[in-house]
C-alpha cells in the first residue's frame, strides 16, 4: 500500500485510538469533531496512560517504508546518500536500504513517497522554554536583558498550558523533534502545578522533552544578591508595596522540596518515553552553592542532566565575578556540577580558563544567536569553543531572529558570526559542524546521543522530512554539496513531515492531533487576559523600576570598566574575555 505525502496518512491521531485504523476511526461529523477535541483539552497523563493499558494491543505502531530522495546519515560525520529507503517500526528505525529490500522484509508496511525530499533526523532545540506567545507579541519589545525581565512583572501570567503546547506545535511544523525545556514556566507562584501543566501540553504534542525543573534563591529582582536592598531602598513605597515580598519562592521553596517534586515526576512519568527531566537552576547569580551543590548532589545519585543559564549577559559578567573571584567554570567543577550530562545556555562570556573547563569535563554549551543579539547580551566566540573540542548545541531561547523558531535561520545565523575579518583569524564553523549543533549535539545534551541525533538501526525514528523545491528554485549547481545548500537555504517552512518516536505528528502544513488554528484562538484569548488581569505592577512602576535597574548596572559596569575589554565584536577573531 503507497501514499504520496500530501494525501492522508494512516497514524495514530489519539491515544485513545488504535494505530493502523487513520480512516475507519477518523470522526467526520462536527459534532464528533468538537467531542474529540474537547477529550483531547482535557486529557491528563493519567487518563493518556489509561487509555494506553485499556487498548493494550490496539497501540502498537505502524509500519512504514519512507522513501526520500536522500537520506541524510552519519550523525557528527553527516552525509546525503541517494537510493536508500528507511523502514520504522515500533518507533524505531529498523532498517535502512533499497525500497526493494524493505518491502519484502515488512511486506505489510505503509510506503510514504517522498520524492524531492530529504529525510533527515530530527532537530534538537537545545535551549528554550515554551513560550508560544511570544515576548515580542507579548507587548515586550527587544531589550537588555534585565530590564527586559523585570518589564514581564506588568502582565499576568499565560496559561501554561496553552503557552508550552502552542510553542512545541511550532517548534515541530519546523522539524524539531526533541526539545530542552528550561526552568519558566508560567511565572506564577504555584511551581509544581505549573510543571504539571506544561508537562501534559508537551505528552499531547507528541514532542520528546527534557523538561527542566528550575530552582532558585536569591537575588530574584538584580544581582549580585547583595545590592537588591539597596535598590528596593530607593524604590517609592508605592513601588516596593507592590513588589511585596521578593524573597517569596519562583519555584520550589528550598532543594528539599526541589529534590521531592523530582522524585514525584521521575516516578510518575517514567514509563513516558519522550518525557526525561534534568535539574535546570535558573544560573549562578541566582542560585547560592548550597542549593546548588543539594541538587549535583541528587543529580549525581540518579544520573539525571544539569541545564542551566551561564554567563549570558555583561551585567552577569559582574554579578559572577562577585560571587566567584576564583572563576565561575571552577567552581561549577569544584560543586560537581560540570560533566558530559551538563548544558549551559548561552555561556557567552566565557574566559579562556572556562572554554578550558568545559571542553575537559565535557559539558556543552547551547549557542542562542539571535536572543543573544536582541538582548544586547553580546555573540559568544562559537569558533574558539568549537575550535577547544567543546561540545556546542543550538537552542532558540523562543526569541529566534524573526520570532518563528525556525532553527536554520538560528544556524545560518550562528555560523554567519563566526566569520572572522581577519585573515588569520579562526575558520568558520563548516558544513558538518554546523548540521551536529542543530542535531546529534542537542542530542548528547539531553543524555540522548545514542538513541536521537541519526538516523541508523535500533534509533528512535525521531525523522523528517524536508521538501528540496524552495533550496534548488530556480537553480542549483549540481557540484555544490547539498548539505551546503541545504543549510544555506532551507527554512523550517520546507518541512513536510515531522516523525516522533514513529507517529507521524505533523504533515504538509497540517498537525495529525490537534486544530492550530483553535489552539490560536484559545492562546489570543488567554492573552487578552493576561493583559486585562490585575497585575503586580501598573506600566509607569514596571518603567520606573526599569530606571533603577538600568542605572544600577550600569554603575557596576563602570564602577568594573570591565566594557571595552570584553567587547563582544572580540569574538570575530575568537578572542574570548580575559
């Protein structure tokens, strides 16, 4: 039996419904239709999982022969190779070769013609943290860094839900397939609810998730720690009434309960299997060594990920320099922190003793260009941390160059910087690196290098599927390699199929589970909300709480005068801060 891709495939839509059945099962009615949607809005992990032992049988996945023009093989050694097909099964890929091979090892299995097409692995988006609307749309223009966070205390929160579900459906109608979720949630004062929400719009997108739980105890309105009384000081007492009390707990209060809420989601979701958690404090400046080292301590005990936020901006610079004289990399090595399942986000500050650090216990850094550049927190040396051997991912920070999570635009982006005036300056970041960051690199970040980031035997099929048409339009060179001009030219719009763990989740601008378009709706909605809600600061607070921060960072900085030594444009010669 074979399809083309635009016509309808059969996959599993519902959790509720048996796989192999797409036509037979599919509600036609727009009674059935809004019954079905309904089930879907309410549906927890709990009753997903019920359903699942319900139907038993009924839940085992479809074979498919996926035929490409290409398929891109190889993780970190990427190559394209022609003639080849891949045959999933069980969520996983079972083999690769001739379409004449396959059909007569599943002589039963769906084809899927992808004539035009290049199947690749699945991209990893290395750093973000479910914001579906965006902060831009959000009525937070572009910024430095911390004022742009404090500006958010004028809006009520987003619902989490919504917020995490419209953001991974986006992130996967651009081919990513696995996500690190990172500490935020809905920025409420009712963390485990939050994480719950947000945990059930990523099980019903079908995305695979490191969901990070974030912790933090200090200098939650300007760091170091030390000047915030100093700054609430100055403050009008209309002003700090409003605050209240910043000392109240983001997330949990203390790692005691920290280290309780990650026992209880380890133990409730681990039979998901796209859904593993790490420990994501929210960065140095904000977390003390003692609640720090209590979570390396259980992540250590459990092997669980550390993800984290380093070093991402030059006010942090000063805050980290304060706390940790003897250098941040160290002491993030001395508390154990540092190793090959760590990821630090950003880490655009680094010195040259950091670059040393994390290239020899082998945590990755996730490079966010584009957030970096709209929050003026600098462009980090990628061509020195590839050039050290350190491992390096790719993450949008939900803040992408044009606000649409399309990791190639991120890629071209990132690499672009890289290119040196200088003669005898660094390379470039190449071709096959660059195709690692957006794929087996994110990959190793997660604890996830041998089972997504390839697409080989016995591997999740994690796939999809790129239409060539807008890459060769109107002409291609046909001696120019095409990862090249893939990277060169493809957009997150060219993906015509995204695979998660065997299901085929999106196709031909359609989702297979859920109705965008409502989903918009009922995000527009929550958004009027959020704006209308009796918030914690009124526009003229946010803008006058804004002013101090802005005056006091920029006396520490001068008070440093730490700016023209670690100007970022440095980085084009892959200098990095002394």
């Amino acid at each position: 039996m074979k399809w083309a891709l635009p016509r309808p495939l059969p996959t599993r839509l519902c959790s509720w419904m048996p796989a192999g059945s797409w036509k037979q099962r599919r509600p036609t009615s727009s009674s059935a239709i809004r019954k079905r949607k309904e089930r879907s809005a309410s549906c927890t992990p709990s009753c997903i999982e019920s359903r699942r032992q319900h139907y038993g049988s009924w839940i085992q996945m479809t074979e498919f022969i996926l035929q490409p023009e290409y398929v891109l093989l190889g993780g970190g050694a990427p190559r394209l190779e022609g003639g080849l097909s891949v045959l999933v099964s069980s969520s996983r890929i079972a083999a690769i070769a001739p379409a004449s091979t396959l059909r007569a090892m599943a002589p039963a299995a769906h084809e899927i013609d992808l004539g035009g097409h290049v199947l690749m692995p699945g991209l990893v988006n290395a750093h973000q943290h479910g914001r579906g609307i965006t902060a831009l749309q959000l009525g937070f223009e572009d910024d430095y860094l911390e004022p742009w966070m404090a500006g958010k205390r004028r809006r009520q929160q987003i619902d989490p839900y919504l917020q995490t579900l419209y953001a991974a459906l986006r992130m996967v109608a651009n081919g990513v397939t696995s996500v690190i979720h990172a500490n935020t949630v809905g920025g409420g004062r009712d963390y485990p609810s939050e994480v719950d929400a947000a945990l059930r719009a990523y099980d019903e997108s079908g995305i695979r998730v490191m969901f990070g739980i974030g912790a933090m105890d200090r200098a939650e309105l300007a760091y170091p720690a030390e000047c915030q009384e100093v700054i609430l000081g100055g403050l009008p007492v209309q002003l700090q009434a409003a605050l209240g009390d910043i000392s109240r707990p983001v997330y949990c209060a203390g790692p005691e309960a920290t280290v309780a809420l990650m026992a209880r989601l380890r133990e409730r979701y681990a039979h998901y299997p796209r859904i593993t958690f790490a420990y994501s404090p929210a960065g140095p400046q904000w977390v003390s060594d003692a609640l720090l080292a209590a979570l390396v301590q259980d992540a250590a005990r459990h092997a669980i990920p550390i993800h984290m936020h380093v070093l991402e901006s030059a006010a942090q610079i000063d805050a980290v320099n304060a706390c940790y004289p003897d250098g941040l990399m160290r002491r993030l090595e001395q508390l154990g922190a540092l190793g090959p399942l760590t990821s630090l986000a950003h880490a655009v500050w680094l010195t040259e003793d950091d670059v040393a650090i994390a290239a020899r216990t082998g945590c990755t850094l996730v490079r966010n260009p584009a957030s970096n550049l709209r929050l003026h927190a600098g462009i980090a040396p990628l061509a020195h941390y590839v050039a050290a051997g350190v491992n390096v991912a790719l993450g949008s920070d939900n803040t992408t160059l044009n606000d649409d999570e399309d990791l190639f635009t991120e890629a071209r982006l990132a690499r672009a910087l890289t290119r040196s005036p200088a003669w005898d300056g660094l390379p470039a970041l190449g071709t096959k690196t660059l195709w690692s960051m957006m794929s087996a690199n994110g990959a190793r970040a997660m604890g996830l290098g041998d089972q997504i980031g390839e697409i080989a035997p016995g591997r999740a099929a994690d796939l999809v599927a790129l239409d060539l048409q807008n890459v060769r339009t109107p002409y291609l060179d046909p001696d120019l390699d095409l990862l090249s001009a893939i990277l060169g030219r493809a957009r997150g719009g060219d993906i015509r199929m995204t695979m998660i763990g065997g299901d085929i989740v999106y196709r031909d601008g359609q989702f297979t589970h859920h109705d965008m378009r409502t989903l918009a709706e009922r995000c527009r909605l929550d958004g009027e909300r959020s704006k209308v809600a009796p918030t914690a600061l009124s526009a003229a607070q946010a803008e006058t709480l804004n002013d101090h921060l802005r005056a006091h960072y920029a006396a520490q900085r001068a008070r440093n005068g730490t700016v023209a030594a670690a100007s970022p444009l440095s980085s084009q010669t892959g200098w990095v801060r002394s």
